[in-house]
C-alpha cells in the first residue's frame, strides 16, 4: 500500500491503522538490529502522515501510534536510566526551523541568548555511567526511562574512555556509531566469517553494540554530546569539558558544534554542515540546534519526548530502500567483469538513482543477493551508488538467484575467475577500443584526431590491438582507412610522433595499469625515473612508492608482469623513454618526510577546488595536479589537516570552508599563478 506521507495530506481511517502497523514495524527494527525495511525519507514521512492525522482525528489515535514516544515506542530496556533520555523533534526546511525558534522565544518571553549548532550523528544513544572516574556500566537509550545493558561492549568503542583525566562520579551521554572506514572494514570481516554483511552503518552499529561472544571484533566510535553531573554549563563549555576528561567529541570534526547568535547564523551554519556531509568520515541525518545556556534549557524545561530548547533539522537521507530489478554485466578496458545493480528508480539526496556498483562476483554470492530483493542502496556526494545488503526478512517467494556468466559478456571468450575480480582471459585485448581511447586522451598522450570513430576502424582493420601499434602506423596503412584523406593522415601522425616523447607519466598512465590513475602515474614516474626501472619493479619496491600500499603493490606488479611485452614493444619504439623524469630522492629517515625537492611548493599539500580564472583557466584539474607536483607539491583531492594549501577558484563550496575553519592557506587563482609562474606553460 502506498501512503500519502506529504504534511498537508491526511490518510483515510483504514490507511491510518496501516500507517501505524507499518511505523512501528519498522521502529521496531530500527531501534533493534537497525534493518529497517524504511529508508529515512520513507519512515519521516510516514510519522508526519500519522500525526497530521491524530491532529484531524484525535478521538481515533491508537494506543500503539508511535507518535510522543520515544524511539517510537519500539525499543525497551530494563535497567532505569538515572534521568530520562528523551528523543529529538523534527524539522524539515529552514520555515519550519525558524517557526519552531520563534515558538522557544514566545514560551521564553525573551530571545534566546545564543544558540548552538552541531551535526546529527547517524548512530546509537548510549549513557555511560563513570564512578570516581572508572566506567562501570554502558546503557542503550531503551524506550528512555529504562535502557539495555550493553558494558560488554565498551572496549570496542574508541573515544569512550575507560578511565577519565578526573576521578568524579558522572554519566556520559552521546552516540555510537561506526564511521565509514569502521562499516568496511566490519563487512570486511564479517564476510570472511561467512556472516551477512551489514546493510548500512547504523545497523551495522545496532548489531555490534548488542552482540556478544562473536569470534570476531568490531570496532565502534564514541560522539559525547550531554552528561548528567556537570551541570550550569551551556552547551559549548559542555562540550569543552567532555572533550577535557577524554571523552571524544565532535569538535574534533570539519563539522564541530558553533555557537550562533541569530537565528540567521543557524541557518547558516546548517547550510555548512550539510556541504561538509560528503567529506565527513561518518555519517549524519541531519543537524542539531540547541538553546545554548543552561538557564534558557532549564526554563524552556523538557516534554514526555524530547525536550523543548533543542531540534533536529533533518537532512535528505543518503541511503534508501529500493527494489533489485537485474543486474548487468560490463567489461572495462583491462578485462575486468563487473557487475551492476539495476534498480526500481529512487531518489536519494536529490539524485535519481537506477544503477548500483555491486563489487564482484563472490561479493553478490556473500551477501546472498537476489533478482527482486528489497535492497539499501547508499549514495554519498560524487560517489557511485552501491547495493549494501538485501532485507532478507522482506522476501515473498518470487525473487530468483543473480545468474553469473559463463563466459565474457563481450567477445564469448573464457572468464579467468582465480581472484574475486572476473576477467576476460584476453584482458585489454577484449576491450582494445577503450584501451586505445583511454590512451589517446588529452591527459594521457593527447593524440589530436584518435577518436572514438578512429579508434574503432584502426582496430577493426586489424592495424592496432594495443597502443604499441599506434607508433608503428604507416602513411599507406592510414591512407587505405575511409575518410582519411593526405591531410588528416599527415596529422594523426604528426599527433602520433608527438606522443611518443610524452612525459613518462603520461606514457605509463595511458597503460591503464589496474590500481593507478594520473596522480600514482605522476608518483611512479617520479620515483623510479625510467620506463625501465618501472618494468624492473617487484611489489616490494613498488610498495616503497608514497600512497602505495603492500596489496595495491602487488596487483601493480601483477600488472606489470602481464604487460611486459607490451612495454619492451614501447621501449624498443623509444616511447617514454625519450622524456624521463627525475628520480625522487629517499625520503629522511629521520622524519619519514622529502622536503628536499626544489621549488616554490616544496613540502606542500596542495588541494584545488572551484572553477579556476586568469592563466590558470586553461588547465584541465590533472594538469593543474602536474603543476603542483613540478612545483615540488604533493596533490590531493579533499582538504585534511595535512593540507596546508588550497587554491579556491569560484565556486569553491564546501572544501574552502573547509580549510577556513582548519586555518589552511587559501590562495585564489590569480595569486596561486603568480606563486608557481616560472613554471606555467607557455601558450
């Protein structure tokens, strides 16, 4: 049945009595192991549909409605909580916020004195009781009077402190959660246990927190954000003070809680928070606006279900629900087969969403997916889409197995199926126009006139079935190709010479080699010098590369050992040996750091953002990346308390805030130009 979940809009009694079924269903599982068969959207709309229609019909609510409960009324506990731990109230939209901001001042009679804002963590509420310091018992928030036991699981949640900087008797309150590093590497492990993936992070969270004498170790993170026994402190110094007794907070993200004079400022500083949601480590579901003093907490006082002087202001959920219609099955340029989820058409954060990364053959056999599966689908920014884990428990009967192919999808030849990655046993050979196109890009060899069409008739015509063959094309074996008359051979030729003293980066990136692209092909090049001390590189040396670690240094020297005729074929062509690069120098052994490279940005840690103006407006991002790396710079794609440089051209968005709230250089580009000009190209 399909609910009219708009704010505006009433359900009919029989719908209603539905809708209330529904929602504490999927509360149920929500606040238990977390595989909510409701995506966020869905489960918001349906409560804001349930109380539209108490409010129309109050003499008709159900004793079992989950509205004015905490958590829904799903969870229980059985352990009292020393004081109430209350849920928060929604909003939706900045009118909504300010309507409930003005409704506080009203009840105050006053305008609050300041007000706080910091990040909706997705995760768990916990209390955490110290005695004379020591931690002694960990409760989950339960239905908010009472609360489950879960001590046992403390030691596995960093930034809950077994012992804090002071010996007093307090109570802890904050979320758990798993961060995104934490949630991949506990699908990690759990696949290797041959258990079910988890669907998302915050069931992931609900599950760990609750289990117990698993063979395995999962590890969670710890958000303080209030405390019983520390009180007359407004939220910010609460926070300060948390954070002084060892517990973590979240001060110490992009994200950090600040304190706002306006209502305006709020509203602001929300605007931020949801820009930095993509780059955060962990994830969030909204924003938190709280009075700040504690004198306007205590007179604005708290309601059965959340208290009076704080909301969430709730943001378009991130991961959502949706149905596994097929899955398809595509070869990439280096042979590679890999799947991809087709899906029921959902919206998530604004995107609509019919395509899903699905990993890797026994990736699908692991998590036990299945052709009509209700799926989580999690989308964060840029990043492509992908299919968490089915909700097995919503199965009818009619889903059907994912049929794995035989042989390649592309050319029928045999599937090489030894590592978890399926390839085509005639790797780049099955897919040569790719490869060929791939390398005649503009920031690989920029060979002017290999196009798509080109490339496809060169290969058909059984002139080139790797880019060794392009520097051995004769002026009659192109003359004989349609369409290339004296003038556009002399050309692609004239491209083609060209590009045979490419710098050696380029060359090596144009190989397409699996576990590099322009950044790591910049970073072999240097460090090696020559196409033949790369051909020569085990996985040890490799792995001595920056960025570079034991598992991709393998799959680099695997690579290599595959492609190691191709590379005597471009040695012997004298292709990317004309330009080498110098050799970088060994890193100090005293701090682990190469400063010693020349240059105007040597030691730096350079990230480019926005749409560059001036002499930098003709550069492509990778060619702004080479610059900072002739420049004696290191670049990157996402600003850190490593960066220690950004140049912020227009519409630099959430990564120059980024950087002012970490006190990093900000350069526009105009004054990034004038810093590196001995090196910008000549036009």
């Amino acid at each position: 049945m399909t609910f009219m979940t708009e704010n505006s809009a009433l359900l009919s009694p029989a719908a209603y009595v539905e809708a209330v079924t529904t929602a504490v269903a999927a509360s149920a599982a929500y606040y238990g192991d977390g595989t909510t068969p409701l995506g966020d959207d869905e489960y918001d709309g349906l409560l804001r549909a349930i109380a539209a229609y108490e409010e129309a019909h109050p003499d008709e609510v159900l004793a079992e409605s989950p509205t004015g409960k905490v958590a829904g009324g799903a969870a229980q506990g059985d352990v009292p909580h020393s004081v109430p731990m209350l849920s928060l109230d929604n909003v939706f939209d900045a009118d909504e916020l300010a309507e409930w901001a003005a409704g506080l001042e009203r009840r105050l009679g006053r305008p609050v004195a300041a007000w706080c804002v910091e990040p909706k963590l997705d995760g768990l509420a916990i209390a955490a009781r110290y005695r004379g310091g020591r931690l002694v018992q960990v409760l989950t928030r339960g239905d908010g009077l009472a609360g489950e036991d879960i001590t046992h699981a403390a030691d596995a949640v960093l930034g809950l402190p077994p012992v804090l900087t002071e010996p007093i008797d307090v109570e802890l309150r904050g979320e758990v959660l798993l961060t995104t590093a934490q949630f991949e590497e506990a699908n990690r492990i759990r696949l290797a246990h041959e258990a079910t993936p988890f669907a998302h992070p915050r069931s992931g969270a609900a599950g760990t927190l609750r289990a117990k004498d698993r063979p395995y170790r999962i590890e969670l993170t710890f958000f303080a954000y209030s405390a019983i026994g520390l009180d007359d402190l407004g939220h910010v110094a609460l926070l300060e003070r948390l954070a002084a007794l060892g517990a973590n907070t979240a001060a110490s993200t992009a994200a950090a809680p600040m304190r706002c004079e306006t209502v305006e400022q709020v509203q602001e500083r929300i605007d931020v928070i949801a820009g930095l949601r993509t780059e955060l480590p962990f994830g969030i579901d909204g924003v938190v606006v709280k009075a700040d003093t504690a004198e306007d907490q205590r007179q604005a006082g708290n309601g059965s279900r959340a208290p009076r002087w704080a909301v969430a202001r709730k943001l378009a959920a991130e991961h959502k629900v949706t149905r596994l219609l097929a899955v398809e099955w595509n070869v990439g340029r280096t042979g590679i087969i890999a799947p991809r989820a087709v899906l029921e058409p959902v919206v998530i954060d604004g995107v609509t969403v019919t395509y899903a990364t699905l990993h890797n053959p026994s990736d699908i056999t692991r998590r036990g997916l299945m052709i009509g599966d209700q799926v989580f689908v999690y989308r964060a920014g840029d990043v492509i889409p992908r299919v968490e884990a089915p909700l097995a428990d919503q199965r009818t009967g009619a889903e059907s197995p994912i049929v794995f192919p035989e042989a390649c999808p592309r050319c029928g030849d045999a599937i090489d199926t030894s590592e978890q990655r399926w390839r085509c046993v005639r790797g780049r050979s099955c897919q040569a126009v790719a490869s060929v196109i791939y390398a005649a890009g503009r920031d690989q060899l920029d060979i002017e006139g290999l196009g798509g069409t080109r490339a496809i008739q060169l290969v058909e015509a059984g002139l080139v079935k790797d880019i060794a063959d392009l520097f051995t094309l004769t002026r009659e074996q192109l003359l004989g190709l349609e369409r290339m008359g004296e003038t556009s051979t002399t050309n692609l030729l004239a491209a083609i010479e060209t590009a045979r003293g490419a710098a050696l980066s380029r060359v090596f990136c144009a190989l397409g080699v699996r576990g590099t692209g322009r950044t790591m092909s910049r970073r072999i090049a240097a460090h090696f010098g020559s196409m033949a001390a790369i051909r020569a590189a085990d996985a040890d040396t490799l792995a001595g590369v920056d960025g570079i670690g034991t598992e991709k240094a393998r799959v680099i020297a695997a690579e290599l050992l595959e492609l190691a005729p191709l590379l005597d074929r471009l040695q012997a062509q004298q292709v990317g040996t004309q330009v080498t690069e110098p050799q970088k120098p060994a890193a100090d052994a005293s701090d682990g750091e190469d400063d010693s490279a020349g240059g105007p940005l040597a030691g730096q840690a350079v990230v480019v953002t926005g749409s560059m103006t001036g002499p930098l407006a003709v550069l492509s991002r990778n060619e702004m990346n080479e610059l900072i790396e002739r420049a004696g710079g290191k670049a990157s794609s996402s600003v850190s308390k490593r960066t220690t440089l950004v140049v912020a051209g227009e519409k630099a968005g959430s990564k120059r805030t980024k950087a002012e709230e970490l006190g990093i250089r900000i350069l526009d580009p105009e004054e990034f130009a004038a810093l590196v000009a001995g090196l910008l190209p000549t036009t």
